[in-house]
DNA sequence: CCTACCGATCGGTAGG
DNA sequence: CCTACCGATCGGTAGG
C-alpha cells in the first residue's frame, strides 16, 4: 500500500507520470496516451495517474508544457552565449538537430510531432503549440532581423522566407530521423542551414 | 433495408467508405479513425462498413493505397508532359503545392500527415509510407540525375542533398497551410523550390 | 495512491 | 448491408 504521499513525493510521482507520457506520446502520439496504459507501464493504478492532473486533456497539456520548456531550455537557452544575429541562431539551429539526434531513446523533436498530430484539431492542446511555435518564429526572425542590421545578411533579404525554409529544413531533419533512419540526417541539416544562412536569397542575377 | 447488392454497387460504396476516411484521417490521423464514426457519417451499420474490408488495419490500408495512387496520377502524372531534368522535377513541386493548397475541403497532403503519424510505429502502414516514399525519392533523384547530365545543374550538385532541401520544403508548406493557415505558404514553397533549383549548392566561393 | 465500479465506445463476429 | 451481440478497453468517479 501506498498512501497519500508527502507533496514532494507527489510532484516527483507528477514528474515520471510525465516523462513516462513523453516517451510513450513520441510513438503513439499524444491522443493514443491512454492513462490505462500509462499506468500499467508506471505500475501504477489509472485512479492514482489521472488524480494528478484530472482529466486526460489536462495531462496532455502538461505534458506539451513540459516539451515546450525543454526545447527553450535547450535550444534557444544553449544559444544564448553566442553573438545576436547569424552566430547565435546558427548556434540555435546546430543545438536543436543535436537535440533530434543525440538521444537514441528520445528521438526527434516531440513539439514538432505533436504540430503535425494537432494540426487539424482546435482546441487547448493546438494552441499552445500554436503560441510555443510563433515564439520560435519571432526568435529566428528577431536574430535575422539583427543579422541584417549588423550587415551580416544584405539589406534587402526577405526574412519571413528565411524563417519558412529554416523550418522546413527542421521537418526534413525530423522525417529523415524518424522515419527513414537516416544516419546522414543531422549533417544534411547542418549543410542546408549553413548554405541558407551564408548566401541568402541571392540577388545577384536575373530581375 | 439494404440487403446484398450487386458487386458495382458493393464497389461504389467501398469507394464511398474510403472518400470518407480520407477526409476523417485527415482531420484525427489515420488511428485516430473509427468504424463506428465512419458508419454513423455514412448512415450505415459498423459491419456494413467492416464488412468490406475485414478488419480496420486493411481498410486503413486500403485509404493509404488511395491517396498514394491519387498522389502519383496528381503530381509526377501531371508533369509527364514536361521535358525530363529540371523542367519536370519544376512542374511536379508546382503541381504537388496546388494539390495541398488548391482544395478547401481536402487541405495538405494526406500522405505526407500520415508519414509522421506512423514515423515511429512499425507495421504493414508503415511500409507501405515508406515504399511510396522511396518512389517518390527515386523520381525525384531520376530527373535531378537527368539536369545534371543535361548540363541544368553543376557536375558536381549533390543530389541527395537536394532530394533532402526539396522534400523539407513540401513539408514546411504543408506545415504553414495546416497549422498556420498561411495563405502565403504555396508562394513561399514555390519560392524556396526555384531558389534551390536555380541555384543550388554554390560551389562559387569558399574552399 | 488504491480498489471497485460506471456508462460509453472500441474492433469484430454470428446469422440472416 | 442489417440487427444483435461479444469481450476489452476507454476516461473518469466514489470512497477510503
């Protein structure tokens, strides 16, 4: 038996039942978590996983909460050291398509599956990846922004473009990863984003 | 009451059934489809429904056959006509971002929601994605293949590179039309193709 | 955090 | 292609 539990070992309880949903969502997604499921696998009993959060609704949210707080604890967060403008989102770019690519348990980026999952379905869940996903598209066209004013992209770069086939180049990464096993994935992503980044919407001929 | 039709009528109503769950799938994922909402959306019984494909996993790939055969009539179909090199590879993106951009009802590509949904789920659907996939890949490989020695692109373009940058884009247009209601996705896309078409890999500077 | 339970729905079958 | 039904599982609640 186990009773009610002190606060902080409900919270860390809170915190498996999570990681537990990370995992199983990445491949089931995050509507086939079923709390059932969820709590065979935690050994525990569906009353004591869903007592945590209420309804099921509420579990997924914390759970893309806590994707969410990753990837800018991650991504954003380890390009903080770097100088605004191309170096910083270059270090930004590299660090999430480390983050696909390192983990052989965590693979791929959770957010951008659950884009793809939510895509067609209104509601809560859609939009804080909504929200989570026009912050990071005002992050990269903050750092473009900087990279044109510092003379680093010319003057003339069509910025919301760029933010397009950066995220692009982050899908293909996630597909090549997942879905193709594709060990070459990372580099083709570094090298699409390098060339992006270094000869941007090349004006040079034609009209 | 409907009792047993006739074999053009049973064919009709399968059709029906698929056209249905094409439109469903696309909307709660390809699991995400159930018997009994296909039956109460086409005002027939579960095992009328069932009854035509035996059990939901072929039926589920009996509606992933169908959008992989509407996807090649579409896209490499209506680019037969064009010359081989960069002119037909040109004309199948352009089709392929009509096809997921023109129809409000049927909006994305199906195939391509399908491929994430089962990204990580191994199993018969899984490999019929990634057959139809690996044509895709090598069509698109073929007439690169075919602009090189044509003198369209530089000797020494790496096409797997370009295969890689190319299917990135047809996702973020799909990413930006479906989650982001974007009206300037198929632009974008069609933007991000002949930039990379016309001019890719610059080997000009650096080593 | 558990046991015991609820109504609803799941995929699927029997039989016509 | 329908009615009637099956066991299993769904999300969730009551009560401790």
């Amino acid at each position: 038996m186990s009773p009610r539990k002190s606060v902080v070992e409900a919270a860390a309880t809170r915190t498996r039942i999570i990681e537990r949903a990370l995992t199983l969502g990445a491949v089931n997604g995050l509507e086939g978590l079923t709390i059932g499921h969820l709590a065979t696998d935690l050994g525990m009993s569906k009353a004591g996983v869903i007592g945590h959060f209420g309804t099921k609704e509420a579990l997924q949210l914390a759970v893309v909460d806590e994707a969410v707080e990753r990837f800018r604890a991650r991504v954003p967060g380890h390009a903080l050291g770097a100088r605004p403008g191309l170096e910083r989102l270059s270090r930004a770019f590299e660090e999430w398509i480390a983050y696909m690519t390192e983990d052989e348990e965590h693979r791929g980026c959770f957010l951008t599956s659950v884009a793809m999952e939510y895509d067609e379905r209104p509601g809560p869940i859609r939009d804080v990846i909504l929200t989570a996903l026009a912050r990071w598209s005002d992050y990269v066209t903050a750092e473009l922004d900087e990279a044109v004013t510092a003379g680093e992209l010319p003057r003339d770069t069509d910025i919301p473009q760029l933010v397009f086939e950066l995220g692009g180049i982050a899908l293909a990464v996630q597909q090549a990863i997942l879905l193709n096993h594709d060990p070459s994935a990372a580099d083709r992503g570094r090298r699409a984003i390098r060339r992006i980044l270094n000869k941007p919407t090349p004006q040079v001929l034609g009209s």
